[in-house]
C-alpha cells in the first residue's frame, strides 16, 4: 500500500513545484490535485462536507497545468487528477492533455475522473446535469478511441465526430490508468471500464461494505485507491492494508509554503512505520 496526498493547489498557497518536490522528498508516493474550473455565486447544490463551500474551490488552478509543473521538478512522483470533472471537458482536448502529461511525466500520470456534484457548474458548461453521467461515459469511450486509435472516430447521442489524427499518443500503453471517482453508482462505470475505483474514508471500517460490493460488480483485482478524510494515524492506516487497497491520500490543506511543509513533515513522521 503506497501513501500520498491529495490537494487543492491555489492561487493562494504553495505552488505546485514546491509542492511536488516536497512531497516527493519526503517519500509519499503520489500528489494528486482536486479540479473544479469554477464556483456559480449562486448555487441549490449542497456541499457534501456541509456547510458554505470552502473558498479553495473556486481558486484552484487548472490541475493538468499544475501537474506537469509538479511532474517536471520530480523524478519519481505519481502524478493525478483526483478528480478531474469530465461533464465540464472537452474530450479531444482533455484526451491530448491526459496524453501530453503522461509523455512528459514518463508515464507517471494518473487520471482520476468524475461526473461531478456541482450541478449548477455543470450546467454552465452546456451540459445538462440530468444526463451528466451519460455525458461522462461517451466522452471518456471517446478518449480511449483517441489514444488508442490512428484515425479517431466517435459516434453517440451527446457527442459525435468523424475521423480524426490527434497526438502525442499515450507513453503508458494502451492508456495511462484510469480511476472513476464517487460512490456505489459508478460501480457499473467502473466494470464496463475496467478501471480503478477512488473512493472517500474517514475509516477501513466504512470502506469495507462498498469494496465487496465493487469487487462483486467489477472483480476482485479492481485497483483501490482511498481518499482518507481527517487526521491520520499510522494505526489508522494499518487497517486498509488487509482490504487490498492499493493506495491511500492524505488530506492535505490548502496553505502557504511554510505551513504546508511543516504539515507535510508531520505527517511523514507520523507514518514513518507504514513506510
């Protein structure tokens, strides 16, 4: 079980490079960075945490940006997406970026993807919030047909185009790793893509019912990776180890250089024994 973190990178913290490098030194495994290209001022969509919407939301940078700023001042760090909003992207744009990090990472990129929570942000890409997740399915099938075909061509009820040549092609082949964010929902998602699954929790003891659900949707050797909500201990951690997860990320907070170092510090500390 590799550990990591993931954030959200702002205008108003620590930028991604010292980020990248700090994190990488310190021996996590992964960064992987939050995305949502913008906050409508007025929104019905409630926060899942609860509570106003926290103010890095509507401050991130673009997460493909920051990444390869991330990627290209490490050596060994996995880089993600976690999670990139799929409803709000043009896929033969996103299916060029995704390829384009993963060539000049070395094949070190991640790409987390989801439908996304946010209706009212959703909308305000032309995309009906309704049929979001039936958006999301055509435009990712139709990035897979972009990195793995010569002459590119897609045919569906929300998106459609004829033939086309876009590169680079991916490094990592036929394409790099694929996660689908959320809950039981996208299990089937997950299934038909044969992708990994990045879930959300405070506990291996909440995590347990919904794995063996998965592993029954989509079989037992489907790739987990965690998103683990609040302070962790390395007794906390030990319990994912016997479900197979292949990775955890930490929470990190959003805050200045000084401050993200220090935590980044005592978190390393903290989980010296699982490393």
């Amino acid at each position: 079980m590799r550990l990591g973190v993931l954030t959200f990178v702002t205008d108003e913290g620590i930028g991604p490079v010292e980020l990248g490098v700090g994190v990488e030194q310190r021996g996590f495994e992964s960064l992987f960075l939050a995305e949502h290209s913008h906050i409508p001022v007025n929104t019905n969509s409630p926060y899942p945490a609860g509570g106003p919407i926290p103010r890095k939301y509507y401050r991130t940078l673009d997460p493909f940006v920051a990444l390869t700023a991330a990627a290209a001042a490490t050596k060994t760090l996995v880089v993600g997406t976690g999670i990139a909003l799929i409803p709000e992207r043009d896929p033969i744009l996103t299916a060029k970026e995704v390829a384009s990090l993963d060539l000049v990472s070395q094949g070190r990129f991640r790409f987390g993807v989801g439908v996304g929570w946010l209706r009212e942000e959703v909308a305000n890409h032309g995309v009906d919030p309704a049929v979001r997740g039936r958006v999301t399915d055509e435009r990712l099938r139709a990035m897979i047909e972009i990195w793995t075909q010569d002459q590119a061509e897609f045919h569906g009820k929300y998106l459609n185009f004829d033939p086309i040549y876009c590169w680079p092609k991916p490094l990592t082949k036929p394409y790099p790793p694929l996660y689908v964010g959320g809950g039981p929902a996208n299990f089937e998602r997950i299934a038909r893509l044969e992708a990994g699954w990045i879930a959300i929790s405070t506990s291996p003891q909440r995590l347990s019912r919904p794995l063996e659900e998965l592993r029954a949707i989509a079989g037992g050797d489907v790739p987990v990776t965690v998103c683990h909500w609040g302070q962790p201990t390395a007794q906390d951690l030990e319990g994912y180890l016997p479900l197979g997860v292949e990775r955890v990320l930490l929470d990190l907070p959003t805050q200045p250089r000084d401050q993200t170092l220090r935590h980044l510090d005592e978190l390393a500390k903290e989980l010296a024994p699982l490393r």
